[in-house]
C-alpha cells in the first residue's frame, strides 16, 4: 500500500509540473501560429515581417558563418563586465547609505537628481571622456544597471524591522554582528530584484550604446541588418538577446532559490 501510495505521489508532481511546462510554452506556440498566418497570408510584405521560416533560415546562416556569436559574444561581454561593476557600486552604496543615516543625507539629494536621467542621455559625454571604444559603452551600462540596484538595496535596508533593532539594543547585540545577521539577510530577496532588473537594463543600455556608436556587437548588427532591409537579421538579433537576458536572469532566480531557502513567493490565488 505504501509503494502505491508514493507511486501516485510521483505520478501527480509529473502531472502538475507538466501542466506547468504546458502552460509556459502555450502563449508562445499561439503567437508562433498567429505570425505564421500572418506572413503566409500576404497581409505584410517580408521586408516589414518575415515568416518564421525566414528567421530560422537566417539564424542557421548567422550561426553557420560565426556572425551572431561574434556579435552576441560581444555584447555579452560587454553586458558582464558593466553588470558586475554596477552590482558592486549599488550593492556597495545601498549597503553604506541605508546602514549611515549621515551618508544618506549626504548623498541621496544627488543620487535622486542624477537617477531620472535616461542612461542614453550621458552617451555624448561618454563618447568625450572615454572615447567610441569600449569604455563609453561599459559606462552607459553602468549608468543604467546602478540605480536599479542601488534603490533596491537602500529599500531592503531601510524596510528592517524596528522591533529587531529595539531588541538588539536590549540584548546589547554588536553592531557589526546586527548588520550581518539580521539586516543584510533581510535584505537579500531586495538585493536579488535589484540585480534581476539591473541586469534587463545593462541590456538595454547595451544595444542602445552598441546602435548609437559601435562596430561590433547585438546593437551594431540589428543597425547593419536594417541599413540593408533584412528583417530577418534584425529577428534573429532580438531573439538571440531575448533567450540570452532569460537565461541570466533564471541563473539569478535559482541562485535566489538557493541562497534565500525561507522566502515563499505569492503564487495567486
């Protein structure tokens, strides 16, 4: 009896995780159908919309001749390298302003005035200071995966609880012990969202340098593939970045799962 009982068991997490898969790739497939119906029934020209076939064509002929690893190796580089420098500096400054009242006030006028301008808006400048290179497209991703993070990081600070600090106060629990063991790890599930949404805006800002100012990279080949009227390039780049930013960001998810065991999301109702 106790063998069928986990028999079934087994049998209904195979069925509800199924069900799950089901449902991920269901809206997808109904798309996939619906934009082959529309190329397929002349309602658009394929230089404004290409079949599905097209683009899978494409993506054989990119991949075959090294085009698209080329350039989304680039970019991806690019991506990290900036991703990683933004993470420290608002992990870092989030960390020091929500922990420093005196920091906070110093600081945070700036920071707000600096935060609603676009990250694009400071390419001309980048382009002055660090030249067309690498340098002005790091700083564009900088600019744009910082702020993010950094909000992120104060706001899970700042949200500790007050009885946990009155209670440390009383228990004459060491400042540097607090910080590490009741406030940074409250804080992690803020950091984790912080670094998902700065890492979909180091892309962003990515392709925005790379089409205003590059010869290599995602950017530059969608801007390429447009000056020559193939659509069809220009799909398969957006797909390539959509599949690569999911990737990552479900790298970061499953670290999330991994580190921070005690959260429960809200799933519905």
């Amino acid at each position: 009896m106790e063998m069928v009982l986990k028999i079934a068991k087994v049998y209904k997490i195979g069925m509800i995780t199924g069900c799950q898969h089901w449902k991920r790739v269901l809206l997808p497939c109904i798309l996939l159908a619906v934009w082959h119906g529309i190329t397929t029934s002349g309602m658009v020209t394929p230089i404004l919309l290409p079949s599905p076939a097209q683009v899978f064509d494409a993506l054989v002929v990119m991949l075959a001749n090294g085009e698209l690893a080329t350039h989304l190796g680039t970019s991806m580089i690019r991506v990290l390298e900036g991703f990683i420098l933004a993470a420290l500096l608002g992990v870092g400054l989030g960390l020091v302003l929500g922990i420093f009242p005196l920091m906070f006030e110093l600081l945070d006028g700036l920071i707000q005035l600096l935060r609603p301008i676009p990250p694009i808006a400071w390419l001309p400048l980048s382009i002055l200071w660090f030249g067309i290179e690498e340098g002005s497209k790091i700083f564009i991703i900088i600019i744009g995966a910082f702020f993010p993070i950094f909000i992120n990081v104060l706001d899970g600070i700042r949200q500790t609880d007050h009885k946990f600090v009155e209670l440390s106060q009383v228990l004459e629990v060491p400042r540097r012990k607090f910080i590490a063991k009741v406030v940074i790890p409250g804080a992690l599930p803020f950091i984790i969202s912080g670094l998902r949404i700065g890492l979909g805006y180091a892309w962003m800002c990515v392709v925005a340098a790379e089409l205003s100012a590059g010869m290599k990279g995602v950017g530059y080949m969608l801007t390429d593939a447009r000056a020559l009227a193939q659509t069809d390039r220009v799909l398969v780049g957006m797909l390539a970045i959509g599949v690569i930013g999911k990737i990552m960001d479900s790298m970061l998810r499953a670290m999330e799962k991994r580190i921070i065991r005690w959260k429960e999301s809200f799933t519905g109702v």
